[in-house]
C-alpha cells in the first residue's frame, strides 16, 4: 500500500496492520511512485519464497 507524504515523497506500507502497534508497518520510503511500487513487487515475491 502506498501514500504519498507531505514532503513529495512516497512511502510504502505492509497490507496488514501490524499486531503490535495497530498500526501499518512502514516498509521504505522512495522518492517516485515508480520506484515504491518496484519495490513492492520485490517485496511480495520475497513473500513467497
């Protein structure tokens, strides 16, 4: 899940909320959407290794 921050840049977080905190886990921040979104996939098909 990915929202754009005040400052420009994008931040990506974790789908579930986090047990812990309630709240979502913050998994990087980027500078472009393209680029948390790249990551994301990376992120999902670790998942599934």
């Amino acid at each position: 899940m990915i929202r754009k921050l005040s400052s420009g840049e994008y931040r990506l977080y974790s789908r579930k909320t986090d047990p812990r905190t309630g709240k979502r886990r913050n998994l990087g921040t980027f500078k472009s959407r393209a680029a948390a979104e790249k990551h994301e996939r990376a992120v999902q098909y670790f998942k599934r290794r």
